[in-house]
C-alpha cells in the first residue's frame, strides 16, 4: 500500500526554494518570527518569497499576494496564516505543483470537531494532489545542521550547535527541552516537529534520517503511532545503516494516555505492545527526558562494541560502592584488567587503594594528581574493556578541574568511551571544560549507568539480530490495520481445535461426542485417562460453570461424568445451546503451565503473547511479546524467559524446548495464514512434555471477524 | 546488652569545652586545618584547648604538653596526630575521664591487619574506661545548626546553611556530595561521618537525631550496618517521633559489596534483608544519590497527610502526558478536582486547555500569566489532593520566571506542598528564585515522581502501622548475633515435623515406617492416599534419588512403593543410613504452592521469607520478608502479596487465607522460642486449602547449630 512508503524528504529538508505565506512586521507574530528566522538567522539555498496579498514588500523584499503568483514554484511553502485561512493556502500549493507545505498555525484537530473537519479536508487535498503537508499545530522544523529555520520558535537562533543527532517528535514543547540540553553540550542537527501530523509523520523523518549522512543517532518523542508499519519500516532502515533509534513514549499509562489525548488525536496503542515491538526491532526505549539526553549523547560518542564488561575509576571507596551497585544492578559487568593494567595500578597507587574494579584510587589523588594522568589513560584502553565510568562526587575547585582535563586527555588516547559523572549541584570550572570537550556528563550515578545499560544492550541486540535492519515481513497486512469495531465471534475449543489441527498442530487425541455412549466409543479408541469438557457456542468459561470434568479413568467414570456436567451446565445456564462433550486424551500430570496468545493490536497488526499460563498468569504477567511473523529465532528467544522453568527441576526430564519453539512459530504462520480472519486467539494452557513427547495447546480459543473485512 | 543501647551524644554534639591534640600550623595538615576551623568558623560553647607538646602556643592560644596537663576535662578531645600516636592520646582520655574522642587520623583498619589491631585496643581501652571513640578515618563532625566543625574539611565555612536535616554517613566523600546538594537550597543542619566505626555508629546518631529538636528529617549513607538491633532501635526511636529516615545503602550488589568491602571493615548484609527491614519500620530507601536529595528536601517541606492522589499542573500537552505517565507508573493516583476548582479552571482556562487533572493551561501562559497567576493556588489547594508536581520543561526567560514567582506565591496560600520540577539545563533567574525561596526542584519527571512516591508510601505505611515506633522486640536475642561459623547439623523431614507439631502446627496427618508391615498399618489408620518419603539423614534431596513416591491408593501401591524405594535410595546412595519411610495423608491437588522459610541474619538476625514455592521460586523470586517476631498485621500483609493465587481462580473456593496468616505467626514464635538453636527452616511446599481447610506445611526442613552458642 502506497500509504505505508516513507516521503522522499530530500527537498523539504534543503529546499532549493521557499514561500512563506502569511509574512509580517507586527512584532511576536508568527510571521514576524518565522521571516526573522529565515531572513537573519537562516542560510538559504536559494530565492525565499513572501506572500502577503496586503504589502508590497516586508523589510526591503518584494512581497507577492498570493502563491498562484509567485514567480517560479517553491519546493516549500511555509503557511503562517491563521487555521481560518489556511485552506485556501494549500488548495493554491496544490495548484501550483508546490512539493511541501509546512503548517505552522495552530486551531485544528487540538482544537475540536472543528478542527478535525478541517484536517481531513486537508488529507483530501494531499491525497489528489501529491502535496506533502507538514503540521499543522507545530513550531516548524529546524534544520541546525544547514542552519535552516523553517520555524517561529525565537529559539531557533540559540539552538544553531551543529551535531549528529536527529530529532523526530510530535509536539513542540517536549521537543524543545530536549534542544535545551544541546546546554551541555549535546548537538542536535535536525529537528522535525510533525504537529497534527495529517499527512507526514515522526516515521517519515526517522526513515529520512535513517539515510541523512549528517546524522548518526536518531531521537524520538512519541504522544502516539499513526502506522505502525510505517514505523516498523523506518526503524529497520535505520539498523539497516547502524543507527540507533532511541524513543520517549509518552501516553504509556491510562493517566499519561488521557493527557495524550486530550492533546493530540494521535492514537496511543497498548504501552506493552509498543514496547515489546520496540524492543524487537532494537529501539532503545528511555523513560525520561534526561535519560533520552544522556544515552543520545553517548550513542553520539561511541557505537557498542563486541567488549560488554566496563571500568569504574573513582577517587571515593563510598562513590566506587555505589557506582558498583548501580552496575551490578542493571546486569552489567565489570571487567577483570589485564596484567599491565594491574601491574602499572600496583606501581602507581598507594597500598590502601584498591586496584581491582572499581579503582578507588583514594582522596590522595586530591594532593599529586599526577597519578590520575598515568594510570586513568592505561584503564580506559585496557583490551577487556568496553566503556570506563568516571564518577565524580564532588566539585573540590581546583583539582576536580585536574581531574576534568585528565579525563579529556586520556579519551583522546583511547577508542572506548569515558563516561565521566558529575555529581555535584556545583558546576565549575571543571564541568565547563568536559562540556567543551564534547562531553555531556550524566548528573548522577543511576542516570550515568541507564544510558550504559541501554547502550550494551543495544550492542548485543545488534549482534544476536545481524539482520534486524532487513524486511522480515509484508508492509501491509491486508485488513491489518482495519480496526473498526466490526463484529466478531467466538470460536469455541473444539472448532479453534479443528483449525488448528488442520494447520499441523498438534494436539491430545480428542472427538466431539454427541452422547454418552459416542463418549464411551471415542475414549475407548483414544485410551483412558480422558477429560471431557462441554462444547457450547454460548459457554466462554466451561470450569467456572461445571462444564470440565478431569482425569476421568474408565467408562463408568466417564459415564458419570457427561450425566454430572450436562445437569450442572443445564441447571447453571439453562438456555445454552449444548453440542456435546469434547474426549480428549488427558496429558500427564506436573507439567509447568504456559500460554500462547494472539491479539491484534489496532497500530501494528497481530502481536504474539508467551509466558506463564493458569493462575500465574494474573500474578505474576511474566510474558513476551512479538510482533508477527516471528523467525525461530525470535521462537528461541522467547522460550528462553522460561528456560528456568523447563529445566527438569526435581529430578524430572528437561522438557521438549524444540517443539515449544516449533509451536510458537506454526501460531505465528497459522495466524498470517488467516489474518484477515483471526481477531484473538489464545492456547491456555500449553502442555510442555518430556523431551521427544512435544508441546501440546489443552485449550484453545480463536475470535475471529465476521464483518466486510475479510 | 548494653551493647546495642545508643549512646547519649549530646555532649559530643555541643561540646562544653574542646581540646585539639595535635593542633599545628603547617598550612594544609589536618591539625591546622581542623584548627581553622574551630577557631575562625566555629562558634565554641566553651574552652579551646590546644595540645602540641612542641609549641608553647599557636595563633596566641596556649598550647598544653598533653590531655593529662590540660587545666580542666574537656567534653569532647579531637585527634589529629597520626595513626601511631593516636593510641598514646586515647589511654590519656581515657585515663583524664574524657567522655568523647575524635578521632580524625587514617591508617587503621582500612590500610590493612596492623591497623585492625590497632582498632581492636582503641575498643578495649573504650570498653574498660567508658570513653566513647568516633572514627578513626574520618572528617569529623559538622554542627551546621550550632556552627560547629569538629572537622578538618576545608569545605567546612561554606557548608554554614542551616537546615531541619540531620546527615548521618560512614565515608566522607558521599556524604560530603549530599552536603554539596545544599546548593539547591537543601540545609543540613547536622553532618557525622563515622568512618570506620570502632565504637559510635552511624546507628547512634540516627537515634540521637530522633531525638534532637533542630532534625525533622534524617538521611543515611550506609555501607554496612553493624549492629542490627541496634540500628532497628535507632529507625523505631525516629519514626516514634514522627521523623522519616531516608537511607541510601551501598553495598547492595556483589560489586557494590566488594568495593565496599575494599573500602571499610563493615559488614554488608544480604541486600534483600536489609531492604525488607527497611520497608518494614517504614525506612525509606533510595537508590541514588539525586533522589536522596530530592526525597530528604520533599519530607523537610511537608509531612504526608491521609490525602494521597496528586494534581499535575503545567503548560504544554507533552509534558503533563509525560508527568502523567510518571504517577501512573509510580502506583501513585491523580485526584479528581472539587466542583470549586473545575469551574475555575473552565472560566480562565481557553477552550482548548485540559481542565481535567493533568491540567495542560497550554502555552497561552506564556503570554498571559494572570492565568496561572488565578488558577494554580486553586489547583494547589484543591481538597482532594495532596501534592501538586508543576513540571516546567524549558527556560523561556522572563515568561518562566513569572511562572517561578506564581509557584511561590500559590505555596504561600496552601498548605500542600507544590513541587516544581525544572527539567530545562539552563537553570535561570526562575530557578534561582524557586531555589531562594526554599525550593529545591527535582531536575528530572522521574526524579520527582520517585521522591513523591516515597513520600507517600512512607504515609500509607505510617498509616497502616501506628505503632511502628514501638519496641516490638526484645532487643538482645540471646546468641542471635553470634556468626562463628559453628556446627551445624539437619534435621531432616520426619524431626523437622516433630517439633513443628509439638508446636501446635497442623500438618498432614503422618507416621515413620520401620517396616513395610509398619507403613502398611499406619496407612491404615491414616487413610490412603498417602504419600511415601525415605528418612535418612545421609539424604538431603528425596526426590532426586528417588526417594518419593505419590498418590499412593491402596496397600498394593504402598507395599510396592516401599520396595522401590528403598531398592532405587539404596543403589543410588549405597551408604546412607535409613531410618524408614515417613508415611503421610496426601493432600488434595491443585493448591497453588508456597513455601516459608527462615534464615538467620548475621546482622539484623531471624528473618523470615514467604511466597511462590516449587519449582517457580527459582524464576520468580516472589517473596516477601520480616524480621522475627511478626504480628497478625504483619502475616496479614505477607499473604496479601500471594492474595492473587488464593482468591480461587477458576471456580475454586477461596483458599484459608485466615490458616495462613495464623502459620506465619505460629512459625515466627516457634522460632523465637527456639532462637539459639534453629539456624535455618524451610516448610516448602506449604499447601493451603480452601477456607475451613487449614494450611499445611507438605515439606519440612530445620537446620540447628549444634555449636556451644547454644
């Protein structure tokens, strides 16, 4: 589908030629801004018109009345007029042939019904003409590398620090803190606000960014996802070319995702699934503004590479302790230095120091810092080593000032990132000079060593997933994405059985019996023990209306079970229409309980749950996630955060992991298969046998669509 | 025991009269320094003694030759000489009666054995003569509030701002990076620093600031807790006095430990014991130094009342979903406004603002502040609500300082506190004025919303435990502290359950075996099923040898189970010594399994663990711990992290959760009873019936110390 291909940005980005219509004097006005930013603080590539039909000219420059007029066609309008006018801005855009409008008024979806209305009009015009559209409601966009500000934002002046990052976001005022914190010294080089987005998404600049050569690492603020697809397309081409994504979800809780709606018409799917397939694809999640500045800058600073484990080198027992304990905590290690490491801390430290790491090299450090300058460069290039983390408590004047230039001098000896930590409310001499040296250090301890967790992780992401950057699958589902509360209907056990069989999976023996004495028959053929269950179109929880009987070991057993279940269910549920008894042949006692689960989610398509099945699931929600299809890699990896579980405890067998992971993917193609049909479907419990004796669904459940979807 | 009372410190705290041992004028020595200090920053109750036997006077003071020739006892004698002359100073104190030493010098037990030597006779001559040791290797004690530096930090005359927040710390250097957060307008009052805690621990200054009119609030930098009871008396004596202690404990991970370990001689304890300590007398733990600040100024600025739900105020769309995503995955509630509030909010705010709660006024603040000016004290004051977070994501100027002033003005009217949060890196005139007017802003969503947390759990937590100051304990258990590594010996199922049932706890009805006649007769009595364990003291592990047989239905299977068992122990495990078989009801299947069990804690003493038993402890670590001896309350609140599974799921009756909590309590007083003897117990799987059922311990495990502790 031509909607989920990403826009070729090129010419928005480094337009050759600029409109901007809605130019003014009057002071503080959007026009006013946005003509100040392009005339004074702009380099431009070519003409910039103006377009106010009531001037003549604006500051010494002609101005034209309206687009239609315009001397030649620009590769970019930029519409400063308010909501109320600017839909005849862009029906003359789309006449002319002009490639980009950028909408910077405010006053439409954010602002009602109205607005709404509005907006689709404007997709209206899109959609024939070819125009892209760019907004509305947002502060433009800030191309700091080209220094270009297609923006009113009186900002734009001071964020003109050039850098590698990339930054998509929606909303502005987010955004703009996050420009802040070029403050210390983190340079961003693009930033694109998509506003409303009724055309050009956060997507569409990620994808754009993925191939900019002036930016390595891509940032994102995310209020919602329009198409997922979309996004699942952007990002993979990002890894394609080795960038890393790093996104700030906000709307993850239902408080957040009030707030988000109320601001935005954006859609927020569940915070689970957008997380889950971000951590699929190797989108580096973050939490926080800072911890997004922070593990921005150090993704700027250096990739991952193959060596995970990391130094600590402190001049403080209490500071190594705690630094320690927050990498200990977060599952990262500290690496064993080799010999001449070792020996060259021996030399140089006093006896007391401690030289294994963490190196606390002690306060005496404080009074000959000469030390510092011969053992900190010999730490950060040991061979076992990755990333050294330098925590500084305090801000001591003077040596702490030592201490900042020992650390710029031995970065510029070694390859792997020195990750300094400034710890102190204090901000002298020292802190000015790292932030001049191209560092940005983290403020504390726990932020520091977030940004570290996130940036291995991601390196050993890259590496189990080498090919994360290809197409793994179709961009476009058919009725994937259709989500319009169309009518479903329940598939009951022994018809999602059925399907499932049909499609290779195995299941228990098992037959519908239509009366007693077909139950009778059917156990006899599949072999005592059985479990007979109710089969009713109208039952959803067969046990919690006596409908399941277990573990029954002979025929009077199950006589007397169909008599027990059909009375219970009729006296309990009296209208139910009742097919019959489902025999199926009864699985050995003891196995863990697991589950499979399908669901679609409304932004990205049909996700994959895995975990802990029966009464645990509720507790404890120890599950996985994976968008659709999954490979038996991903298969592999999803059993493994159950591997505990299934490793023969108690002197039992380990369990049949092939055939869990072989299960998993024949879900994955079974529901591709029919994914114009299947809404939900969930196996729960998941019988895992002794290796060789396979994994076996017990339940099943399919809801699938019955409307025009299919 | 004497030994965990607290120690009465006034007199160290404002000492009458002080002597310098060691006082001197070489410029950067620790004896001029500490001399500075006293003399030019300090303002002294009384007499300065100065000791140097070489110098007949320093700076126009007086010198004495020794404590022994000084004119009169002084209070407190600070020691500043070196590490081999420092025990000479302190037999003179001891032998003059002075009642405190501080001792400044390093080189004792952190450079190595000789110096832990020298610190075993510092506790000697202390023990014998009553003379109370603070230090060695440490900077000393700083009275803020008193203006007094016991202290040879040079940092000492700036760290003179006053503040309702007590510091207690062993390292220096961590300690002296809290105090340096007063930059942002965080007043410590009182800083010690124990250092390598010969006598005075950090425990006592926490109990003596439970006590001390000028603390409200008390904050401690741990790691390693020497004496357990005595710290838990320290944190009961605050939280009876109405004061929150916040700790940050280091030492937590493997890591952490080491480096602390390399750092001091403290012990670090299990760092899940000590968390679960923490929580259970309401001790707030943090684990950063940032969100020690953020929390410590957040408790100094107010109490939490019974009202907990938050109100969120702010003027930008992405942040409020932001701040909003923060509380939602805090656990923490947005209040829903009075009528009162909304109406307000309707009338000033514009059409498109959020007046729901977040509040999102929208940027037209920037232009119009009366707004904010009418609405936020509105907000603050709002009956429903707690706390109000305004986080400010950028500095715009002018504008942002109006904000700053309209937060300090609406604080002013209300009694909850309102809790800026400035998230913008350029920290200008608004933050400085928010900082004058004694805010101290958390710089990060995340850092505020982890404080605010804090605070209110720390509430709910008073709330719910009215009496958590009261002694619950008898302090000294006997033996309890004694960690010597002495004997111990198992006592295996069939013992373990012997004494558990002369305890009044109910178990499955069960009997040992000598025979298979004897099993087959007890079977008989009993009833079958039954299930068959080996007893042997050589076998620590039945089931993996085999030595347990289930389900067993009648005499046939039991006779038959009692020849395969033993044949299958005997070859696997030829030597064992078997006493029989254990011959038990079998309990009903299905429940859910748990386990409890109890350890015995080389600081804090008998702890006891409860949650998910059998094979799912391993991978899900879902357990809940106390320290011995629990209450109702106490078992009530442990059962509730498993009320998920007991809730009968499924259909099933609801579980005797009332048998439940009666276990934990009968456990706790069953090991108390026999504190000097258990070491360990383990009932795991504990099955739980449905209610009138009872709970039962399935398996059960004691290790006693057989050791002359006893």
């Amino acid at each position: 589908m031509e909607h989920h291909r990403p826009a070729d940005l090129a010419r928005l980005i480094h337009p050759r030629s600029i409109a901007l219509v809605g130019a003014s004097e009057r002071a503080g006005s959007i026009g006013e801004r946005t003509l100040t930013n392009l005339l004074t603080h702009s380099e431009l590539a070519g003409p910039l018109y103006l377009v106010n039909p009531s001037r003549p000219e604006l500051r010494g420059q002609r101005c034209w009345p309206s687009v239609a007029a315009l001397p030649a066609t620009p590769d970019v309008v930029v519409v400063a007029v308010p909501a109320s006018g600017v839909l005849a801005v862009i029906e003359d855009c789309a006449a002319r042939g002009v490639a980009f409008a950028v909408i910077l008024s405010s006053g439409f979806g954010e602002a009602g019904d109205q607005g709404r209305r509005q907006e689709q009009r404007l997709q209206e015009i899109a959609a024939r003409s070819g125009l892209r559209l760019y907004g509305p409601n947002c502060p433009g966009l800030t191309n700091v590398n080209q220094r270009l500000g297609l923006t009113f934002s009186p900002s734009f002046p001071h964020d003109l620090v050039k850098g590698p990052i990339g930054l998509a976001t929606q909303g502005g005022g987010l955004g703009r803190n996050v420009m802040q914190a070029m403050e210390r010294g983190i340079g961003i080089g693009l930033w694109a606000s998509t506003g409303n987005e009724v055309d050009l998404q956060v997507a569409d600049f990620i994808h754009y960014m993925a191939d900019a050569p002036d930016i390595r690492v891509i940032v994102s603020l995310l209020e919602g996802i329009k198409d997922g697809p979309k996004f699942v397309a952007a990002v993979q081409r990002a890894a394609a070319n080795g960038k890393p994504v790093i996104v700030l979800k906000v709307g993850k809780s239902e408080y957040g995702r009030r707030a988000a709606q109320s601001h935005t018409a954006a859609l927020t799917g569940s915070a689970q699934v957008n997380s889950a397939i971000f951590r699929q694809f190797g989108v580096v999640e973050v939490d926080d503004i800072d911890e997004l500045a922070d593990t921005a800058w150090l993704f700027a600073r250096a990739m991952p590479g193959a060596r995970e484990a990391l130094g600590i080198y402190c001049s403080s027992g209490g500071t190594a302790a705690l630094t320690a304990d927050a990498v200990g905590a977060a599952g990262l290690r500290l690496a064993a230095f080799t010999p001449e490491t070792t020996a060259l801390l021996r030399a140089r430290l006093p006896d007391y120091a401690a030289i294994g790491n963490p190196v606390d090299t002690t306060a005496m450090v404080l009074s000959d810092q000469s030390v510092v300058e011969t053992t900190l460069g010999r730490v950060a290039s040991d061979a076992n080593l990755g990333l050294t983390i330098v925590p500084i408590a305090l801000d001591y004047g003077a040596s702490t000032t030592r201490m900042a230039d020992c650390i710029i001098h031995a970065q510029q000896g070694c390859a792997a990132p020195i990750v300094p930590i400034w710890m102190s409310d204090r901000l002298g001499e020292g802190y000015q000079r790292l932030v001049a040296a191209g560092f940005a250090p983290p403020r504390s301890v726990g932020k520091a060593v977030s940004a570290i967790r996130r940036w291995v992780e991601y390196g050993r992401h890259r590496r189990a997933n080498p090919d994360v950057g290809a197409l793994q699958r179709p961009l476009a589902q058919p009725g994937q994405r259709s989500h319009d509360g169309g009518a479903t209907r329940s598939l009951g056990e022994a018809q999602a059985k059925q399907m499932l069989q049909q499609a290779g999976v195995r299941l228990m023996p098992n037959a519908l019996a239509k009366s007693a004495d077909e139950a009778l028959a059917h156990a006899g053929r599949i072999g005592y023990p059985v479990v007979a269950k109710i089969v009713s179109a109208d039952i959803a929880h067969k046990s919690d209306i006596g409908g399941v009987q277990v573990g029954l070991r002979d025929a009077a057993q199950l006589q007397a079970a169909w008599h027990t279940i059909m009375s219970t269910v009729t006296a309990r549920q009296p209208g139910a229409r009742i097919a019959g008894l489902l025999i199926e042949k009864m699985a050995a006692p003891g196995s863990v309980e697991l589950m499979i689960g399908v669901t679609r989610d409304p932004v990205f398509g049909h996700v994959l749950t895995f975990g802990l099945g029966g009464i645990y699931v509720e507790l404890l929600r120890h599950v996985t996630r994976r968008l659709l299809p999954i490979a038996a890699r991903d298969a592999a990896a999803m059993v493994h955060t159950v591997r505990a579980l299934l490793g023969g405890a108690r002197g039992q067998p380990p369990a049949d992991i092939a055939a869990l992971e072989e299960l998993l993917v024949r879900i994955s193609d079974f529901v591709l298969r029919h994914a114009d049909r299947i809404e939900e479907l969930e196996l729960n419990p998941v019988w895992v046998g002794a290796k060789g004796q396979g994994a076996i669904p017990l339940d099943a459940l399919i809801i699938e669509r019955t409307g025009a979807a299919a």
